[in-house]
C-alpha cells in the first residue's frame, strides 16, 4: 500500500476504536467482534482500491462497501468524527 493509504488506515482504525470504545465499552486497543470485522472489511476495500489517489468513499464514482457495511462506516465516521471535533 502506498504512504497515503497507510495513513487512511490509520486514521479508520483510530476512527473505529473510538467509536467501539464509547458504544460496545471495548478498550482502545482491543475491538469487539463486529467492530473487528468492520475494520477488516474497511482495510479490504482500502486495498483493493484501484484510485490513485484514493478519494473520499462519500466523493467516490465506485461505491465499493456492500450497504450494510456502507451504513455502519457512515456511523462509525459521524460519531467519531463529532467526538474528535468536540475533544480534539
């Protein structure tokens, strides 16, 4: 994976441990189940993406997440992203 995609991960991950942490009361560093398959799924898609450079999903032409995972990265980012604006 390029540089930039390493860092989208790293930002999705820390986006979805957040997110896990204040609603399924996991610790930082270990995810619940459906949390853990998220991230997997997310860090698939981000693989395989055939954009360089890779845009937002929400700009993106190709809707690569299958709707029920779409739905939940769509909350994960709205909650998350809230949080760190609100605590920084």
């Amino acid at each position: 994976m390029t540089q930039e995609k390493d860092k989208h991960l790293e930002v999705l991950k820390r986006f979805i441990e957040t997110y896990c942490s204040a609603n399924h009361g996991s610790n930082d560093n270990n995810l619940c189940a459906e949390c853990s398959d998220l991230f997997e799924y997310s860090r698939t898609r981000l693989e395989k993406c055939p954009y360089d450079p890779k845009p937002k999903c929400k700009d993106c032409q190709t809707h690569c997440y299958k709707p029920e995972y779409r739905k939940k990265i769509k909350e994960v980012m709205r909650f998350s992203g809230m949080h760190f604006v609100k605590r920084g």
